[in-house]
C-alpha cells in the first residue's frame, strides 16, 4: 500500500523543529506501508525575519530564502518526502480566495508530482489550503482521501466568521477524518453532525520516558511553557499576569519556551509587570534543547483557548511533569478523560491560573503522583508506534471495503 500525504507543516532548514511530529508520524507509519510525504513550501517571507533595520531585515532575508533554496528531498528507505516549492498570498487576510488561486497556478503541477508516485490512499494534514486540492485530485482518480484535522474548530470560526463553513464543507469529500482527542470529535460532530466517519488516533511523543522518578526542586520552583508566539490564543499575557502574582507568594520563575511575532510584546509587559528578572523568554529550541529544559522545570502550564490538542502536553508529561491546562483544550480534556489529574482552569483567568499553579506548588506529593501517572498515560496511549498502528488499520480497512 502505497499512501500519499501532504502537510505544509514539515521540517526545513529555516524551521527545522517545526511539524517535526508529522515527520514522526510517517516515520513510524513507514513501517507498515510506502509513504510519500509533498511538503508545499511557501516562498513569502514570513513576518518576524522583518524589523525596523533594514539592514538586518535584508540580511534575514537572504538567510531565509538561502535555507529554503538549501532544503532537500529526504530519501529514507520507505519514507520519501518532496519539497514543493511555491508562491502564495498573505495569510490569513487572502486565504479565502488561495485555494482557487492554487489550483489555477499549480494544480497541474501537483498532479504530475502526484501521478509519479501512483498512490493508493490520499492524506491531508490539515484542510487548508491542501486539502481541498487534494480532494480534486482524489475525484478525478477515484483514489480515498483522509483527513487529519488538527485544527479546532472555535479557531477556524475566529479567523473566518463569515466562511468557516466553507473550509468545513472541505470534509464532506473525505473518506475518513482523523482528530486527536473526543473534543475535537464532538466540536466537528456538532458542526457537522452529518459526519459519521470520524476516528480517534492520539498522536505520539519524541523523547524518552525516564525510569527513575521525578526529583522536583526544593528551591526555586520553575514553570515552563513550550508555546509558539505567533497567535493571541496562546494566551501568554494571562500567564504572565499570573505569574506576577504567583512569584509574590512563591520562589518561582517561569520559563517560556519559543519564538514568534509576539515576542517582543510579551518581553515588554514581563518589564511592565516587573517580573522581567524572574521570566526567561529563551526562544525557538531544537528537541535535545527542549528536552534539557523539561527535565530541569517542575510544573508545565499551556494557557492556550482554544486548542485542539497540543503535542506540548505528553511532551512534558513523558517528563513527569504534573500539567496545567484550560478547560475546554483539547488535550487536557482529554488527559483528564484517560484518568489524569490534570489541573483545569478557567480560560484567560490570571486569578484561576494563579491560584490552581500555588496550589499545586504546594502539594508536592499530588505533583509526585501527577508525575508518576502521567509517565505511565503516555507509555500506554501516546507513542508513534500506537499512533501509527492505528492509523494503518484504518486506512487498511477503509482500502479493503
């Protein structure tokens, strides 16, 4: 069997961590079946290689289009990935009208690079703006098309009041829809609840689950947040606003882990809150980084509203990292229904955020028993293994019927 996915979410020399997970998953799924991976890379500058230096803004310029020329196809046995290069309008102000420019400019393309690897199955993560391409590819060759939804539905509406429902008609012309949590499942089921084809996968996680138990900090306790900065739901001044008050009442400093246009936003209103001394902004880190960073903190918090599951959450659970998470995100919703303990608040509530994370901090034997549960949720539900198993056995299934 022989599966096609594309993602325009996938490693390159520019962004070499982001989409690593989806990677992971055909690395894994590899091992079942031939996967080919087309990676649409978009030729737009992005926004925060610019600055008020020209100077430097040329410079970055030149680095970003250098690494993008520089990145290569990745040939690795039964795993081949495709960048496909590409010019595309501003998002999210043109990405109503980008789908029909795609397919005017480069849906002939597309369809040559696809007709090379003859597929038997078609799979979009995603289903902007890919998906809906793929589907017209999918009609002409009557081949399956799966959809990997990893977006959740309140942001979709927030971005396009007005054609959200455009983007959801898009899953209409799937085969089967995969979702990572039951909250993902019931916001589309009630969006659509003509759709009877949705399947739970859980993602999977990268590092290794350390056997020996978590030590946590007598001294200083340190918060970290692993969030991109790109997008106001990540809700990173609630965090901060919090932090201010659980730094008065505790000995903590809060690490945010990640890099965006954001950035210096958040830095200035560390400064305003004056708590700049005790919040590390430390940026963009690769996997060995990151892992340094969890293994050194105590408590993991993703403030984000909403979010559909957030690989971040097993990542420091694998860690033994007791997590605190929004009610109504996905992932912790979800940890929660596998029997985790996870510590829900209410979304932008500093005082909710605030009081949940001193409690916690108190109670270091509820962290011990977090730490241990949380070890064993992700051995049993959460590895690349399960998550590619179980997504064969539906794709192998839906290609017998």
């Amino acid at each position: 069997m022989k599966v096609l996915e594309i993602s325009e979410c996938f490693p390159n020399k520019f962004r070499p961590v982001t989409g690593e997970f989806v990677y992971k998953h055909a690395k894994a799924l590899s091992k079942y079946c031939s996967v080919i991976v087309v990676v649409p890379l978009r030729l737009i500058p992005p926004r925060e290689i610019f600055s008020f230096n020209i100077i430097k803004s040329f410079s970055n310029l030149v680095s970003w289009y250098c690494k993008l020329r520089d990145t290569k196809n990745i040939d690795e046995g039964n795993l081949k990935v495709y960048y496909f290069r590409y010019f595309s309008l501003p998002r999210p102000g043109f990405e109503i009208s980008e789908s029909k420019l795609l397919i005017f400019f480069y849906y002939n393309h597309l369809k040559k690079l696809i007709d090379k690897f003859n597929p038997d199955i078609l799979y979009s993560h995603w289903i902007r703006p890919w998906a809906g391409i793929l589907s017209k590819y999918a009609a002409e060759k009557k081949l399956p098309l799966y959809i990997d939804h990893h977006e959740d539905i309140p942001t979709l509406k927030k971005l396009f009041p007005e054609n959200y429902s455009d983007f959801l008609n898009v899953f209409d012309k799937a085969d089967k829809i995969i979702v990572h949590s039951a909250l993902n499942k019931e916001e589309l089921s009630k969006e659509k609840p003509e759709l009877k084809n949705i399947e739970i996968v859980y993602l999977g996680q990268n590092f290794q689950i350390p056997e020996s138990a978590k030590i946590f900090n007598s001294g200083k306790i340190k918060i970290i947040c692993v969030s991109h900065l790109n997008e106001k739901r990540k809700n990173i001044d609630t965090l901060l606003h919090a932090f201010k008050f659980i730094k008065e009442k505790s000995n903590a400093e809060l690490i945010i882990i990640g890099g965006g246009i954001h950035k210096s936003n958040y830095e200035e209103l560390a400064e305003n809150l004056s708590i700049k001394n005790e919040v590390i902004f430390a940026g963009s880190k690769s996997q060995n980084e990151l892992n340094e960073f969890y293994d050194n903190a105590d408590i993991f918090v993703l403030p984000s509203y909403p979010e559909a599951f957030g690989i971040v959450f097993i990542e420091a659970l694998s860690k033994g990292l007791p997590v605190v998470a929004c009610e109504g995100s996905g992932g912790g919703e979800e940890l929660k229904l596998l029997g985790y303990d996870t510590v829900l608040v209410k979304p932008f509530s500093e005082k909710d955020l605030s009081e949940a994370v001193l409690t916690l901090i108190s109670d270091k034997e509820r962290m011990k028993r977090m730490s241990v549960a949380g070890k064993k949720i992700v051995r049993e539900h959460f590895t690349w293994e399960k998550n590619a198993n179980d997504t064969f056995n539906i794709l192998k299934a839906n290609k017998i019927k």
